[in-house]
C-alpha cells in the first residue's frame, strides 16, 4: 500500500513536471528585489562598460550564477569572456577650413579618429568614397590622394539606409587608407538630424581593437556643410583649399566581460543543444545631469533597464538548476548594449558554444513599463513559439502583448537581433507597455530610473512568467524557426543546413 502511495505521488510530480504546469520554482520575491536594488544602487554608478561598476555586476551574476551550479564554458576565463575594449575620446583641439569658411570642432564638425596631425593644401573630392566593381563604380578611379584630405558625401550611393551607411563608412575608411590618403572627412547628408549624430559620435565612445584596421591612423570624422558649391568646385579642379589641424583623439585600453554559464542539459540528445537566456548588465554610467532643481543626482541607475532582466536571468538559472530542462541553456550577461550591442555583437562573432548548436535566444531588456497587467515580446509571432509564451505568461495571470511599439524597430534594437542576423532564432521580452509613451520615456535612460520606483508585486510575475516561458522553450521537443518570410529567414537556412 505504502508502495502503491509512493508511486502514485512519483507519477503525478512527474506528470505536473511533464505538462509544464507546475514546477516548485521557489521564486523568492524579496530575492528578486534584492538582486535589482544592488546592481541599480548607486554604487555601481549607473554599470558604464569597463567601470568599475560594470566590473562588479559582472563579478556578482557570475558568483551567483556559480553558486548555482552552473558550469564554466571552454574558451572564456572562468566565467567571463574578457572583451578588448578601446575607448576613444574626441581630440581636445581640432580645426577645419574649407576655402574662405571656418567650421567649429564639436558644432559644424567631428573627428573620430586619427593622431595629431596638420595638413594644408589642395582639397580631393571622391563623391561617395565607393567601389563597387560589378556596378562598375570606383570613385577613387583617377585621383591622388597619398597624403591628402579627401571630402566624400556620407552614405552609400542610392541608399538612405542609416545602417548601411554606417557601414558603408568603414568601407570607405578602408579605401581611402589603402591609397595613402591622409584624412577622410564625409559631408553630411543622411536622413536623420545633424545633431542626433553629433550628440552620439562627438563624446566618448567605445569600440572593440581591432589589430587588422587598416584604417587605424587614418583621420576621420563629418563636416555639417550644407552648401554643395564647394565640393562641387573640388570636382571641376579648381583648387579649393583646405587646411586641417588636429591634436589627435585619446584612445585607452578598456576592460568588460560578458558573463557566460552553463547549465547542461537532462536528456541524453537534447542536451547537445543550447537555448541563451541573455539580458544585459551594462548602463549608461554617471551624467553631467542634476543642479537646482533636481538635486545633485547624476547616477543613471538603470533600474528598469536593464537590472530586471537581470535577476530574472539570475533567478531563472536558479529555478532551472533544481530541476535541469531536456536541453542545455547558456547564462549570458552581456556588455556594451548600450554602446551599439557591442557584448552581444562579440559574441556571436567569437562564440563560446557554435552558433549551429544555439537553437535559441531567450533575451529580456526593457526600457520600463506603464502596463502591469502585460508582458511584452518582441518577435512574439515569428519562431514559431507562441504559444510557449502564452502558456508560461498565462499561468501567472499575465496577458501578451506582441510588439507594441514597431515604430520603435525594438527586436532590432537590442541583443537578441545579434543572434537573429545569425540566423538563431531569437526575442526579446519585456515587462508591460501598450505605447512607447511620455509614460515610459519618464524614467527610459533618467537618472529617475531607480530601484525604489518599481512595482515588486508586478515583477515578480513577470520574473515567473520569463522563468516558465523558457523552461517550456527548452523542454520543448521542437526546434523553434523562423516564420516563412521572416527577414532572418534566409540567416537561419544557412546557419542550420535547412535546405
Ligand atoms: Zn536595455
């Protein structure tokens, strides 16, 4: 009898287990607070990439993410891949000429890049600065430009993509190097604000060494000119001049980490594949923000983004370590989103795990939330997960919402597109909002985006819900894939061999 008992509660906790009901998630909500009010105190100043701060959170989700049970992968030092970091600082002095007009450094122009240099003489004009040897293109074609200033118009001929423009600039750079040129400076003209830019490249910045830039002396940088007479006179050769003076920006070696865990797998096959459960770590730092009369408070805490997709990645690898799903699950910590998704970005490039094995990408930003009814998902209908989602987000008395904001562009704003340009299947959950509103704009990158302002109740469901959604997605004995026609579609056939 007490036999027939035993085996009776055996099969229904593994019946419950088996369903994805109901799992003894021992989901502690002061816990969760706990976790969120210590990487968004002001201690760690706001977790700028490579401060100090920064370097504690990471230090703190790997012990915890140790402390777990979790496994270091091969290839990273310990639970850290070390990222090469170089930090670049606009030159302190700079001044640019262009016949008779004077441009300011930091308001009609920028450098971002290049030592100190001085160069005087005749302007070279290459229209865009592009080859395109199919379309038979060469800009360069017929010009000398060992030793020269090189004016360019900025973007990609017959795109207004501001992607590819950026992209097209480091091509560009390449070029231009390879045929001696001294400096290339681009002449505005892209389809977003001259100032949006400035705002964004005229500061410090960080980017990844790379030791095989061929474009690494090179002096680069935009000029605001709004007027084409002049680079159309550099065209028909008649000699404009132009001078140009720099100290040099300030470059500096810079160390940050992604954290990365794994939790294997419990089923003999399943196991050698992996589902990412990533968020990242990395804020905005400290600002010139504060003064009368908004107090001295210059610390942006990132709160909301992006301390709670945090220790719901830490809880999550706590609830999963009590009972391993059928495939293995990579923890990744990332760095440097806000620097461009930089952390995810190296990843992907370097990875820890090949990226054929990664079957999934299970990310959580948020900018905030004004809804605490919902759970919002970026990319909800594309892999063919849904219903996983539902059913994990239901079971918490939460409600879906797909993508609520696709003006914004979000599932291409934050880590989980890394992996998407990958091919890997991947979307990015959020807590509630029905409107990329002044709601959520309140605290979206304030120093106001503070620990002591967020709804616990709230957040311990949506913690729940990211706990039960990826649980489902990584028993589940389907693959997740992309939706017929899905822009990252064609990324995954290549990835997978789907053909
Ligand atoms: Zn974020």
């Amino acid at each position: 009898m007490k036999m027939r008992i035993c085996l009776w509660l055996l099969f229904l906790l593994g019946w419950t287990n088996g369903t994805g009901q109901d799992w003894n998630l021992d989901l502690d909500k002061a816990e969760l607070e706990q976790h969120i009010r210590f990487l968004a105190s002001d201690e760690l100043q706001g977790r700028y990439t490579g401060s100090p701060g920064n370097r504690v959170a990471a230090r703190y989700i790997a012990e915890y993410l140790r402390a777990q049970g979790c496994k270091t992968v091969e290839g990273a030092e310990g639970y850290f891949q070390v990222i090469p970091f170089e930090s670049v600082a606009p030159p302190t002095n700079a001044s640019l000429k262009i016949g008779e007009t004077t441009y300011e450094l930091g308001k009609d122009f920028f450098l971002s890049n290049g030592g100190a240099t001085s160069l005087e003489g005749k302007a070279v004009f290459a229209e865009h600065g592009w080859i395109d040897e199919k379309a038979g293109i060469d800009h360069f074609a017929g010009l000398e430009l060992q030793g020269k200033l090189v004016y360019v118009w900025s973007g990609k001929p017959g795109s207004r993509d501001p992607q590819e423009a950026f992209a097209a600039s480091k091509l560009k750079r390449k070029w231009a190097a390879e045929r001696g040129a001294a400096a290339l400076i681009e002449v505005y003209r892209l389809p977003f604000p001259w100032q949006f830019l400035l705002n964004y490249l005229n500061r410090e910045n960080l980017t990844i060494a790379d030791p095989d830039n061929t474009a690494a002396d090179l002096v680069y940088g935009m000029v605001n000119e709004k007027s084409d007479e002049p680079f159309e006179s550099m065209k028909e050769g008649k000699g404009v001049l132009t001078k140009l003076e720099t100290s040099g920006v300030q470059k500096q070696s810079r160390r940050s980490s992604n954290v990365a865990a794994v939790l294997p797998g419990s089923d003999p096959e399943l196991k050698q594949e992996y589902m990412v459960v990533s968020a990242h770590y990395d804020h905005v730092g400290v600002g010139k923000q504060g003064g009368f009369p908004y107090g001295q408070d210059s610390i942006f805490n990132g709160a909301r983004d992006n301390a709670i997709g945090v220790a719901s990645l830490m809880l999550t690898a706590k609830a999963l370590a009590q009972a391993p799903p059928k495939r293995s699950v990579l923890f990744l910590a990332l760095t440097a989103e806000e620097q461009g998704l930089i952390g995810s970005s190296y990843f992907v490039e370097n990875p820890l795990i090949p990226l054929d094995k990664i079957v999934f990408n299970f990310n959580t930003d948020g900018a905030g939330y004004n809804d605490t009814s919902l759970v919002a998902v970026m990319g909800y209908d594309r892999t063919g997960v849904a219903d996983l989602i539902d059913k994990g987000t239901e079971a918490v008395g939460l409600t879906v919402v797909a993508d609520p904001a696709p003006e914004q562009g979000l599932f291409d704003r934050s880590d989980n597109v890394s992996f998407a340009r990958k091919g890997i299947p991947a979307l990015s959950f959020s807590p509630g909002f029905r409107a990329f509103d002044q709601a959520l704009m309140k605290n979206y990158h304030q120093v106001s985006d503070e620990a002591s302002t967020l709804d616990y109740d709230y957040l311990y469901k949506y913690c729940d819900a990211f706990i039960r959604t990826a649980r489902l997605i990584a028993d589940h004995p389907d693959r997740p894939f992309w939706v017929s026609g899905d822009k990252y579609e064609e990324a995954g056939k290549t990835l997978y061999q789907r053909r």
